[in-house]
C-alpha cells in the first residue's frame, strides 16, 4: 500500500506492546534479519567485545 492507515499503526503497535507475541514473531522471522548474516569471523569478534 501506498499510504499507511491508523489500522495498520494500532495493528503494529499490539505487535510489539504483546512481549510474547513479539519474541515469538522475532524467533519465527530472525532469518530476515541483517544480524543475522553475520560471518563466523565477525560473531567471534562480536563475542569478544561482548566479554
């Protein structure tokens, strides 16, 4: 759509005000994610900082 309604904003909002159903959404959908690309190189390095 080229517009967003105020159905499509409350619609989002009880996404991310329901915890679980946001961790849940965030589980199923991860692979889409950019953090989730990272590299075996990178997540070690992340992991270092991390510590």
């Amino acid at each position: 759509a080229r517009e967003v309604t105020i159905d499509d904003v409350k619609r989002v909002y009880a996404v991310f005000l329901d915890e679980a159903r946001l961790s849940d959404n965030l589980r199923e959908y991860k692979q889409h994610f950019m953090f989730n690309d990272l590299s075996n190189d990178q997540q070690q390095t992340q992991s270092k900082m991390e510590t």
